[in-house]
C-alpha cells in the first residue's frame, strides 16, 4: 500500500508563486507514474502535470510555461513548481501515483492553492 503526504499550498496574490510536494511511502516497487490533479469549484478534477520514473513529463496546456514539475526517486517525492499564478489556477491540488501498468496506486489528501488579491 501506498502513502502520500502533500504540502506548500496557500495563498498568493496573482503572478506569486508556490512550490507543491509530495512524499510517497509504503510498497514503492509497482511505483511509475507520479502526477498531479487539481480541482476547482464546481469543476471536474483535471490533469495539470506528470512524471514517468524515466523522467519523460507531460504538463497541460493551460498550465506549460509556467508550472514545471520534477521528482526526486530517491526520496520518492514529486514536485510542482508553480510561478505566474493566475486566480484560474486556484483548486485543490491532489498528488496521484500509478504503477507500471497505469493503475492508480493512490491519491494525496488535497492542498488547497489560491491565488487573489
């Protein structure tokens, strides 16, 4: 079973900046995939950025240019840096890991992220 433990959410105004982390713990073996979700109000949770255990990344569109994200394996924790924040951006922001065959593993409890003057 695996554990997650999100941090580094709060509040900024508009063009701040936040860097998220989360740790992972438990049966790391199957671990691949570490990803992070974000869900605003009234909307579905969606995509923002992932990370194969290779490396290779993918970030959404709305996101690219101004989150970048990145993982330590050896500490098993994955990143979000997120700079030029916008109040769309604001959500709760989940970590996710899945294993080698694309099956969620587990989900973070949520870190809230605001950005508003």
């Amino acid at each position: 079973q695996v554990h997650l433990v999100e941090s580094g959410g709060g509040m900024v105004q508009p063009g701040g900046s936040l860097r998220l982390s989360c740790a992972a713990s438990g049966s790391m073996s199957r671990l691949n995939t570490m990803a992070w979700y974000r869900q605003a109000p009234g909307k579905q949770r969606e995509l923002v950025a992932r990370i194969e255990s290779g490396g290779s990344t993918y970030v959404a569109d709305s996101v690219k240019g101004r989150f970048t994200i990145s993982r330590d394996n050896a500490k098993n924790t994955v990143y979000l840096q997120m700079n030029s924040l916008k109040p769309e951006d604001t959500a709760v922001y989940y970590c996710n890991v899945e294993d080698v065959w694309g099956r969620s593993l587990a989900w973070g409890q949520g870190t809230q992220v605001t950005a508003s003057s």
